[in-house]
C-alpha cells in the first residue's frame, strides 16, 4: 500500500465551480501535512500547511482528520488558474533525526472557461 | 531572494552514459534533498543532506546513483551508467533546517532527463 494515496482525477469543472481533493495516509506516525501544486512542467510549490483544527486562505480550505488518516483540500469558485496537478504531501520521521516528504502521485484539476 | 538554482535544465543521453546534475540551494538553507519524478507520479525522495552530511539515502540506487555536498552548499547528484528507467525529472529541494517537521522545501525547476 502507498504512503499516500489520492483521488485517480482529472477533475474538470467549470469557473465558478467548488472542487474538492481528498488524500488518505497509511502512516499514523506522520507529523506534518501539506498540499502542493505543481503547474504543468514547473516544480512544486507549497500551497498550504494542513492543521489538525483545519484551516483556510481566501478560496482554499484545507481539513486533517487524524483518526481517518484523512486530508481534504477545497477550492471555492475555481479560476482558470487554478489549473494545475494537487499534491498531497506528508511528513514522516525517519530514523536519522529529521523528516522526509512523502507525495501522493497528484490530482490534475483543469478549470474551463 | 533568489531560488534554488539547478543546471542543465534539460539533457539526452543515451543509455549506458553518465550523466551529472548540480544544484545551488537557497542562501542559508542547511538542508538540501534531490528528488526523483518520472512523469505521472509525485516526486521521490532520492537523497537527503543536512549541511555536508547524509540523513537518508534509502531510496538511492547506489549502484548508479550517487551525490555528494562536500562544502555543505552545492550539491550534485550522478548517474552512471543510465538506464532507460531513469527518464525523468531531477527536482533539488532545500530548507532552512530539515529537523521542523513544519519546514517548507523550496524547490528548483528541476532537470529533464531523456535515456534513449
């Protein structure tokens, strides 16, 4: 079984639409949680931390729920820029001290006109 | 500020060859990781160094791969020889202090690599 696993995607919605991702972990020791995105042939860049209590930035929310091993990503009346592939990224520790990011394979979201 | 800075940014070569990448991480950053994404998958740790010292290097295939960061700021990873299954993207992420379970990775455009 994968680290982390997300939807399979593509999502294809139009402007104005709500989407929402959602990302499972099979490690109960990870510590941290983020989503990424990367845009086609570009590098990933952070979008937001995930924290326990949820959290939001402007149209992005971001919800962990422990118990579930459970991380959701939703993005409110969608832009043609939003456009890109979503990764879900957990920390986990690792025996020499320090954390390791672990990625899911992403979630292409494709928002038309 | 500038940002993790990576070369070349795109190479081909054919398989059996060596093949070398470098990476120039954020002013600062005392820790620096290279990553490996082949097309449709998330990238994958390869490496990871804390100043000039390796901290995880699990999932490197150390008998072609290899990276070193003698001064604790540039980095290079090598390749050699190059199998046709190494095609993919070579990402360089550094952090300000990799032990912050919170602390974000920048990472750099990447290096495309092609085995043909």
């Amino acid at each position: 079984r994968k680290e982390v696993e997300q939807d399979p995607g593509p999502f294809n919605v139009p402007e104005g639409a709500t989407v929402a991702f959602n990302c499972t972990y099979s490690n109960s020791a990870s510590q941290s949680f983020f989503w990424y995105r990367q845009d086609c042939r570009k590098e990933p860049k952070l979008l937001m931390s995930v924290y326990s209590s949820g959290n939001e930035d402007g149209r992005f929310t971001a919800q962990l729920n422990r118990a579930s091993q459970y991380i959701s990503l939703l993005i409110r009346d969608s832009k043609l820029s939003d456009s890109a592939t979503y990764l879900c990224v957990v920390n986990l520790p690792h025996s020499n001290s320090g954390y390791a990011l672990n990625f899911g394979k992403g979630t292409s979201l494709l928002v038309t006109p | 500020e500038a940002g993790v800075a990576q070369s070349p940014r795109y190479k081909i070569i054919e398989k059996r060859q060596s093949v070398a990448f470098w990476c120039n991480p954020i002013s600062g950053h005392a820790t620096l990781y290279w990553y490996q994404q082949i097309l449709g998958q998330g990238p994958k740790l390869l490496i990871q160094f804390q100043n000039n010292g390796v901290v995880d290097d699990s999932q490197l295939p150390k008998d072609r791969f290899s990276a070193e960061r003698l001064k604790g700021v540039d980095s290079t990873l090598k390749i050699q020889p190059a199998k046709l299954e190494d095609s993919a993207v070579y990402l360089c992420a550094s952090s300000f202090e990799g032990r912050d379970y919170y602390n974000e990775q920048f990472f750099g455009p990447g290096t495309r690599l092609t085995v043909l």
